[in-house]
C-alpha cells in the first residue's frame, strides 16, 4: 500500500509535490470519519486516505481504540495539458489564487485576498490535525 502511494506521488512526470497545495486543502464535504479527501491544485486531482477503528486493548479497564490507515489512493495528472499548467509557475504561492473558488478561499465580493487565504488555510490545517488524530497514535 506505502509503496504504490510513494510511486503515484513521486514516480512520475507530475508529482504530488507539484500538484497539490503546499498546506493541505481538504474536502470536507466528502471527507468523513473514516476519509480523508485532500484535493489537488486542478481538477480531477485528489488524495483519499481511508482508515479504520480497531481494538487496541485496555488501559486501566477501558477499552483502547487505535486508527490504522488501510487504503491510500493518490491522483496526479500525467496529461500534457496538466504538466504544462504546473510547469508555467515560477512560485508555487501563486498557484493558490487561481483556484479560490475551487477551494473555497474566496471572500465574500468574490476577490482573493491574502488573509482570506491565511485563515481558510488555519482553519483547513486545524480540521485536519483532528482528523488526523484517528490515525496516528
């Protein structure tokens, strides 16, 4: 699973690096308590990370749970037309501003704004770091 979640991310013209969002933008409305929907900075790119509840024995005679990662789908686009998209950026921050209203990080005239972005960004990294508290113990 690690490995062909490495080779899709990495081995590969167009990597995950290059085409996902330095701060992780997640899709809340298809995440869920057992997925994690991360999308990519163009359409049909997109990270699902799935996982499951298991027993984890008992402390002081409460039951333990843990969280174990069992699926990892990573989605790069290798077509022409997505590579040179990615490649026609000389700083990755700006990739950020031509996708607001795919991500949600426009503000209410419809305009980008820097601390628009900031926030949804804190907010994003604070839904995930609860998420990702399921899974890693």
């Amino acid at each position: 699973m690690i490995k062909s979640a490495i080779d899709a991310a990495y081995n590969k013209d167009g990597t995950f690096a290059m085409q996902y969002f330095t701060i992780a933008q997640i899709d809340l409305k298809r995440s869920s308590e057992k997925h994690i929907y991360i999308i990519g900075a163009m359409d049909k790119i997109a990270t699902l990370i799935s996982g499951i509840e298991e027993k984890g024995g008992y402390t002081n005679g409460v039951a333990q749970t843990t969280w174990k990662i069992t699926n990892i789908d990573v989605g790069t686009r290798q077509d022409d037309d997505a590579l040179a998209y990615f490649a026609s950026f000389t700083d990755k921050s700006k990739m950020c501003g031509t996708n607001n209203e795919q991500n949600n990080t426009s503000t209410s005239s419809g305009k980008s704004s820097n601390q628009g972005l900031k926030e949804e960004a804190k907010k994003q990294k604070e839904q995930l770091k609860e998420k990702l508290k399921k899974f890693i113990k």
